[in-house]
C-alpha cells in the first residue's frame, strides 16, 4: 500500500505557472472514491498597468483574485486529469475543462500552459541525508 501513498503525492502538491510565477497554485486530493477528485485552488494577480504577478500589485493599484477548480482523474495511477477552470473565467486562457498529462515535475495542460511541481522541484534540490557526526569517546 506504500506505493498508492506515493502516487498521491505526485498529485497532491504545490506548483508554479510560468505566466503566473509568482501566483500559487495547490492541488488536493478530495476523495479517492471511483478515480480521484481533486481541488486545484490559485490564485491569479496583476498590476496597475496589467501586467500578470501577485507580487506586482503595489500602491498604484492592481489585483489579487483567488480562484478554486474542481478535477478529476481517472484511477490513482492514471497521469491524465480533467479539470474545470470556469471559475477562473476571464482571468486567462485557462476557462473552461482542459486535460492535462503529468510527468511526475510539470502537468502539460492541453491549452498550453504548463505547471511545474514546486513540490518535485524542492525534492532535487533536498540536500543528501545527514552524515553522522562522530562524538567524542
């Protein structure tokens, strides 16, 4: 049962979108009955001049909207998922259901965009496990 543990987490996670590198981006596994339903919640940010960033809201002016999508994937083992992004309607190109293959680092969504796991990236850059330190006798 270890290995369904794992699967879970390629899924469940943090990730990062190029256009929105700055806006987060969260996948939660709901409920594993008949496939996995999952929430994708985010959050989608501009500046006073339009340009796309949470972090380029500032005293001028921009904005911050956060947004959560329903998604569903097939079995536990599938690397295909469907997810609704009406709520995320006029915020991107991202409305409506898209499908998505994820590798094990990165969901390619059938518009176009890309969300790279922060979670799979944090992994590479884990430090090798701790070397013991001799005590003195």
């Amino acid at each position: 049962m270890q290995q369904d543990s794992v699967l879970y987490r390629e899924w469940a996670g943090s990730y990062s979108e190029k256009r929105f590198s700055s806006c987060r981006r969260v996948i939660a596994i709901v409920s594993d009955d008949n496939g996995l339903e999952i929430e994708v919640r985010g959050n989608d940010g501009f500046g006073p001049n339009g340009e796309p960033g949470c972090d380029k809201k500032d005293a001028n002016g921009g904005n911050v909207t956060k947004w959560t999508a329903k998604a569903f994937v097939k079995d536990k083992y599938s690397d295909e998922i469907t997810a609704d992004f009406t709520p995320r309607r006029g915020l991107s190109s991202n409305s409506g259901e898209v499908t998505g293959k994820f590798d094990g680092s990165a969901i390619d969504w059938s518009d176009g965009t890309q969300w790279r796991s922060r979670t799979a990236d944090s992994a590479e850059r884990e430090p090798p496990g701790r070397k013991r330190r001799r005590g003195r006798r």
